[in-house]
C-alpha cells in the first residue's frame, strides 16, 4: 500500500513539473504575441496557459479527486458553479470580458476588467478554479462512513 501511494507521489510531482515547464514555454509565447500585437495567437496562448493552470489546481487535490472516484461521488453545487464560472471568465477571449458586464457601474466594471487582464491574477484565478471544481467532487456521506469503518 505504501509503496502505491509513493509511485502516486511521484507521478503527481513528475506531472507538476511538466506542467510548470510548459506554463513557462507557453507564458514566453503570450508575452511575445502581446508584443507583437497579435490577438488570434495571444487568444490562443492565453486560453492554454489557463487550461495548463486548471489543470495544475487539481493535480494539488489529486487526493481529492482519487477518493472521490474510488468511492462514491457527490458534488458540491457551489464550487462546481464557482469554478465552472471562474473556467468561463478565463477562457474567453479579452474583448468579451466588457459585454457581459453591461449592468455594472463603471468603476466596478474596469475593476474586474482589469482584474482579468493582469496576466499574475489570471494565472492565480486558474489554480484556484482547479481547486474549486477538484473540491467539488467530494465522497458521498453513506460512502464515507463505510471508509471509515473499513479503517477501524
């Protein structure tokens, strides 16, 4: 059993560690299209960056997500709406972020504009909406106390 959870361990850092170093690859190329004034390309680039993100925020669950699918599922509504929102706000591309704002106020709207603009903040909203929707799947009470027999 050790030594399963020890190959996990290790396959998880290995993930990480690719994942990171793609982050960066992909981080260098955003910065050269923003330059460059390329859209299409700092569309693209922006969109993967914050898919790699998601996906590095439920690699730090991945304890989660393993118990979660080992024994029964059961869904928290409300990271996994939190989440899916924070996914959709980071994947669309800049110039749709100002349309969906239409009804708020104009300080609070180039607040969250601006927000969603800085690259540092967008790359931290990414992580946290992979911990959010890894911590929306949690294990079914009935399967819980049947995890916890088992133990003692």
């Amino acid at each position: 059993m050790r030594k399963k959870e020890f190959y996990t361990t290790i396959l998880v850092v290995i993930l990480g560690v690719i994942i990171i170093y793609l982050f960066t690859l992909l981080d260098m190329q955003l910065k050269e299209s923003a330059q460059m004034v390329d859209r299409g390309k700092y569309n693209i680039y922006r969109t993967l960056e914050a898919l790699i993100l998601i996906f590095f925020g439920v690699l730090i669950e991945y304890k989660k997500i393993i118990s979660a699918f080992k024994n029964k599922i059961s869904i928290n509504k409300y990271y996994l709406i939190t989440g899916i929102g924070l996914v959709v706000l980071l994947i669309l591309p800049y110039r749709f972020i100002p349309g969906l704002l239409i009804r708020i106020s104009g300080s609070i709207k180039w607040t969250i504009i601006w927000i969603f603009n800085s690259i540092s903040t967008r790359s931290i909203l990414s992580v946290l909406a992979g911990i959010l929707l890894a911590r929306s799947l949690s294990i079914a009470e009935s399967a819980e106390v049947e995890h916890i027999k088992e133990k003692n």
